[in-house]
C-alpha cells in the first residue's frame, strides 16, 4: 500500500474537515482554514453535498426499488454513508466503494461494516480505471440488475470536460436498463467559489475543477432525470428537518437520471 503523504493537502481529508470529520492533517486545517476565510460558503457546499447523498439514497431505494449502489470516490467515513443510509432502508442492499487512496481505504476497511443482509466491498481504484472499477465491483454486484452510480464531488478531478464526460459514458454504458446516476459538484456560480477553487488548487493538492451548471447538466445527456432536475444541492428534494430548500443557495448543484 502506498504511504499516505502528510507534506500536501489531500482532497477527500480536507473535505472531511470540512464536514466536521476527525481524518485530517495539519496541512489540510491549514488550506481550510484559508478557504474559509475567503469563501466561508465552501462550509455549506460540503454539509450540503452531504445532506443530498442521503436524500438520493433513500429515493432510490424508496421510489426505484433500487438495491445496489456503486460509488466512485469515497472520501473518509463520516456520518450517514451511502451503505448505512441505504441499508438503513433496505438491509439487503449491496454497495461496492471506489477509491485509490491509501488513507481512504484504511478507514474504510475499518469502518464501513454493512449489514448482515446485504453487502459492503471495497475496490481500490480511481475513476480513471472504470472497466477495471465494473469488474472488481462485479464480485459484489449482479450487473443484470438496476446499479446506482455515485459520482459525489469527484468529477472535478478530471481537468479535461470530455474526458470526463467519456469517463462517465463509458461507466453507465455497461449499466443495464433502470440503473441510475448520481452526481453532486462544486459549481463556479460565484466569485467566491472560483477564488476558492483557485487556492486550493495553488495549494499543492491534486486540483479541483469546478464547472459551470450546463457542464453538470451535460453529464446526463441520454438518460431521463428525475424531478426537479439538475438543481442546487439544497434544492434536490428538501426534507422537512434538514434545513435546506429555496432560501439557501450554495454553489453546488446534483441530479439523478435513470438509465432508459
């Protein structure tokens, strides 16, 4: 395994500080705390982002029937992961995580543990790598069956737009009929946003990208979304208690489309 490198930033432990995560470094506070000084927005983003898996999650399984997820890009364990708010509501359900990090798969080897029903795996891989992610995700998952693909804050690693909608393309290409894809993003609809952007990638990190709303939209051509759309994160589905909705906008947007 690879050593995890505390000299740098790293996205999915700044992100975990950001969303009051105990798996962070000096040298992650310190580039939040930048950030928060520049863009204290960044704050909502992620507890926001956060907020919306768990909204996905529990439609998918609610509303879709859907029982297996496969989410690229893990981050660290917080609170309310994708298995446990999914298994939550279906204890059969299957989820398989992606990530390449060592730090990432440490924790969640540890941590992740899913019910006894369904199952939880790990594949260590990046979403550089999606046949080789569909094919070590297929010792857990039937793909015969509907999959959901979580794509959560990750798609603004890949610097290049059409590579990363290929990436994209190629991983839903290989779902069957009824599967869905889920994809939550930072967004530069604000200064304060960009700025942000800009010192954390100045930071010595793997950079970030963050795009404009219709780039977001692009990511679902040929599959039929889900109501209301690709939208802000507050605004996909509020629940009553969880403090989101039309007055609280945040420089993130989400959607869910179903696979025709």
């Amino acid at each position: 395994m690879a050593a995890i490198d505390t000299s740098k930033p790293h996205s999915a432990r700044f992100w975990n500080y950001f969303v009051g995560g105990k798996d962070h470094y000096e040298v992650d506070r310190q580039i939040g705390d930048e950030i928060k000084s520049i863009f204290p927005g960044l704050v909502d983003v992620a507890l926001s982002s956060r907020r919306f898996l768990g909204r996905a999650v529990r439609t998918l399984v609610a509303e879709h029937g859907i029982r297996q997820f496969l989410d690229i890009g893990t981050g660290l364990p917080t609170a309310d992961n994708t298995h446990e708010v999914a298994q939550r509501a279906a204890p059969e359900s299957r989820i398989v995580y992606v990530d390449n990090d060592p730090l990432v798969l440490t924790h969640a080897r540890a941590l992740l543990v899913g019910s006894p029903e369904g199952a939880t795996a790990y594949v260590d891989a990046n979403l550089y790598e999606p046949e080789k992610v569909l094919a070590e995700a297929a010792r857990t998952l039937d793909f015969e069956q509907p999959v959901a693909l979580m794509l959560l804050n990750v798609l603004g690693h890949v610097a290049d737009y059409q590579e990363a909608r290929s990436l994209v393309s190629r991983l839903v290409a290989e779902l069957p009929s009824g599967s869905c894809l889920v994809i939550s993003d930072s967004t530069a609809t604000s200064e304060g946003m960009i700025a942000a952007s800009e010192a954390y990638n100045a930071s010595g990190a793997v950079p970030y990208h963050v795009r404009g709303v219709e780039e977001i939209a692009g990511f679902f051509d040929g599959l039929e979304l889900l109501e209301p759309g690709v939208v802000q994160v507050t605004r996909w589905r509020p629940e009553p208690g969880d403090g989101e909705g039309p007055g609280t906008p945040v420089d993130a947007y989400a959607g869910v489309a179903r696979k025709p």
